[in-house]
C-alpha cells in the first residue's frame, strides 16, 4: 500500500482483492487500475473521479509537489 499525503488528506493506492489498485480517498476506492504506476499517474495528472483532489487548486504560495512517479509516494 502506498499513500500521498495530499492537501486534500491522504491518499492511498491498495492491491484490492480482484487484483486491481485502487485509489482511496477518505474510505472511498475512487478508480481501479490494473498497477500502482497507473493509479500513481492517475493522482498526477488529476484524472481518479474524486472531485476534492481532481479539482484542488494549489494556492499560489503553495508549490504543487503532486509526486510524478510511485517511488514518490510513501510505501507501507
């Protein structure tokens, strides 16, 4: 399981039980995808169906450190 602690709260990639990664957000499995690169990319580029991460705008003072690959992300 991986997790970005995102500025809309963690989000976290997970090996769900069909084999599939999905893409939690508050207790929500928003997107599956067939690997944790795919969901991670996912995460980058703004496209899970979450609407509080898809839409979030950084705040101008706030640098947008979206990790851009898995080995970004915090694994546990």
């Amino acid at each position: 399981m991986w997790r970005y602690k995102s500025p809309v709260g963690d989000i976290h990639i997970k090996k769900m039980q069909n084999g599939n990664y999905g893409t939690i957000h508050d207790g929500i499995v928003w997107e599956e995808c067939d690997t944790p690169q795919a969901a991670a990319d996912n995460v980058f580029s703004r496209a899970t169906g979450c609407e509080a991460w898809d839409l979030y705008e950084f705040p101008s003072n706030v640098a947008d450190n979206t990790p851009n690959d898995l080995s970004e992300w915090e694994k546990y």
